[in-house]
C-alpha cells in the first residue's frame, strides 16, 4: 500500500506542478516573467502547493496494523488528492484570469486535511 501511495502522490506533484505552468504561462511575452522575481514566485507557489503530497508521503510512510489508521490514510489520501481535480477544474473548465489562485488556497485546505489526520494517527499511536 505505502509503494501506491507514493506512486500515486508523485503522479499528483506532477500533474500540480504541470497544471501551474501550463496556467502561469510563463513563455513568451508575458509581463509577469520579464524578471528572474516572476521565476521565483512561481517556484515558491509550486512549492507551497506541492508541500501537503510530501506530508502524505510521511504520514503513510509509517504504517500501522491498527484498522482506525488504515480507514484514516485511505480517507485523508483521497480528500487531499482530490486537490488535482480542483486544480484541472480551474485549469480547464473553468478558465478565469483569478483561477491561479486555486494553488494558494487549495494547499491550505488540504494541510487543514492533514492536520486532521496526523492527529488520528497520534492517537491511534500512543501507547496504552
């Protein structure tokens, strides 16, 4: 399951991160990449958004017999990779010049996500 898992948020970085260029369009004459600043903002955005696929990657990295962490991981995996759907939703079905900012609010939703789930796993973890 852990090798699915890290198949699966690798595919996601991937697709996050190609969704961002294909959305910033950086090539050309765009006004926002006339500097190496453009560039820099554009990493760090990728950054920021590809930050909660790598929490997956530490969270199901520590695999647990207990069933209550086994639901949790399946559950948290698939809320926090439902954010490459509202990525390509922005991207192509609902194109608007604000639609970038889908990469700034997304992550925060999904840490939110994530925060959740580390707690279950805490206190599924302590020892009785």
């Amino acid at each position: 399951m852990i090798y699915s898992i890290r198949l699966i948020t690798l595919a996601a970085v991937l697709t996050t991160l190609t969704l961002m260029v294909y959305m910033a369009q950086p090539w050309g004459d765009n006004y926002a990449y006339q500097s190496l600043w453009g560039y820099a903002g554009l990493l760090a955005l990728a950054v920021w958004a590809n930050l909660p696929y790598l929490m997956i990657l530490f969270l199901a990295g520590k695999a647990s017999q207990a069933r209550a962490i086994k639901v949790a991981d399946i559950i948290g995996t698939l809320i926090v990779f439902s954010g490459v759907l509202l990525y390509a939703d922005a991207a192509f079905l609902h194109p608007d010049p604000q639609g970038g900012l889908v990469f700034i609010t997304v992550p925060f939703y999904q840490w939110l996500v994530l925060a959740l789930w580390a707690g279950i796993h805490f206190l599924f973890r302590r020892p009785a």
